[in-house]
C-alpha cells in the first residue's frame, strides 16, 4: 500500500487500556469501556497532544525551508479527540474480529511511512494509524460481504454525503439503485455488522462528551482513497451515568503540507 493516498484518510488513534475499575462504567474519566477493559479519557488526550506537538514541529519545519510563517490554523492537527476514540475501540474490536473469524492481517502500510506523510513521525499516533488500516482492510477483503439494510443503506449515504464523497438528495429508490452498482457497500456493511456483532457481546459503552462511535473507513476514488466516519454504536449506547464534564478542546481541521510523490494503497 503507498502511504500518500492513504493519507487523506488519517484519523487515528492508540489504544489505552486497564483493568476495569470496581465502580461501575460510569466514570468520568474512561472515555469508553470494551468488555472488561476500558480506555482513559487522560490516554486519548496524550496520544492527541503528542501528535499535534509533532505536526506543529513538522509544518514549522517545513515552512521555514520556504522561508514562511504558518499561520494558526495551519498548525492544528486535522484529527479530533473523537476520532482518536474510534480508532481507539476500532482496534480492539477489529482484532477480535480477524482472531475469531482466522483473517490474516498483513502489513500493508508501515508507521514510519504513515508517520511521514501525516507529520507525525515517531508518535504512537503514527504507529496505531498503520495498525488500523491493516485490520479495516483484512477485514473488507475477508468477511463475505453483507447486503445493508434501508436504514444501514441510509446510514452509509450519509457518511459519504458528509465527507463529500457522494452528492446529497438522494431518495432511497435513488440509494438503492446507485449502491447496487458499489459491491463496497456490501463489504463496509459487513465490517459495520462485525464490530456491531462485538459490541453486543462486549457490551462497550462509551463516554458522551464523545458521543456516537464510528468506524474510519476507506473508499477508493479516482483521485485516491477518501476516508469517511461510518456510525456503528449510536448515543443511546453510551455511558449515561457521568457528571457533565467541561467540554474538549475543540481542533479545527487544518490544510497540512502536501507531500510529494505518487500514491496508492
């Protein structure tokens, strides 16, 4: 896989996991719990501020050679603590997934590439990126592919209607008829099906300031590989028994550097 295309697609993460605590899965500072285990609210924020450390560092560096000043907003890092969450339980979950159903992995795309492309060379964040895309693809080619639902059918257009993939307005007659002609509908649907079939066994609950889960899924285009945030584990599966905690920091998405060089998966 060339790293360049998959770029686009980066919105990664690091897993975080303990032993779940005694009190419940209501506390404030886990940002989800998956089984027995859970994920801090304090780890998310780590692996975010390193990466956002290390792609200031990055464009910065970058800039100077040109003899430019970046401006604020081409300083922030294009990932949020909510993505970092996916990909978080992404993980989990989708190694479960390849373990329980003998799916081979392979390494199609390395950290150091990753880390490169995104800016963020040496960070966890890099070397977890790779590692989730790995599994997402051995996962679309090895599960048989799963015709979605009216309502999964609806689920998938908005995802792709929201990432600029696909235009808005269409009916469902219109989804149908246009998804019939996509076999990776059949495929992501599968994948959502899988880390949906995990959550019920699992039981994964997640922290609301996060709100809903998402898997980071990748779509081939004719101008590379477009990442879009499909929902597989809506609010009303989240923890609900939390005190309000102040609201994350929010981290506008931001115009990185173009990277030189061909590209592919």
């Amino acid at each position: 896989m060339r790293a360049r295309r998959l770029a686009v697609a980066a919105s990664v993460a690091v897993l975080a996991v303990s032993s779940l605590a005694a009190c419940g899965r209501s506390a404030p500072d886990v940002a989800a719990y998956v089984g027995d285990m859970r994920y801090s609210v304090d780890r998310v924020a780590a692996i975010h501020d390193e990466a956002q450390t290390r792609y200031e560092e990055s464009v910065r560096a970058a800039a100077k050679q040109s003899g430019a000043e970046p401006t604020p907003e081409q300083l922030r890092l294009k990932v949020e603590r909510e993505d970092i969450l996916n990909l978080l339980v992404g993980i989990d979950l989708g190694k479960r997934v390849v373990e329980e159903k003998q799916i081979q992995v392979k390494d199609q795309l390395t950290a150091e590439q990753l880390g490169q492309e995104l800016g963020v060379p040496g960070t966890e964040y890099a070397t977890l990126a790779a590692e989730w895309y790995d599994v997402y693809l051995a996962l679309e080619a090895g599960l048989p592919g799963a015709e979605p639902t009216d309502d999964a059918r609806e689920t998938l257009y908005q995802a792709l209607v929201d990432a600029g993939v696909a235009p808005a307005g269409w009916s469902v007659d219109e989804q149908r008829q246009n998804f019939a002609q996509a076999p990776f509908t059949r495929q992501v649907s599968a994948v959502s099906s899988a880390l949906q079939d995990e959550v019920e066994k699992l039981d994964v609950t997640v922290n609301p300031r996060f709100g809903a889960l998402a898997i980071p899924a990748l779509l081939e285009t004719e101008s590379g590989f477009r990442q879009y945030n499909l929902p597989y584990v809506e609010g009303d599966s989240a923890v609900t028994d939390v005190t309000t905690p102040d609201p994350l920091p929010s981290v506008e998405p931001a115009e990185p550097t173009e990277p030189a060089g061909p590209a592919d998966s």
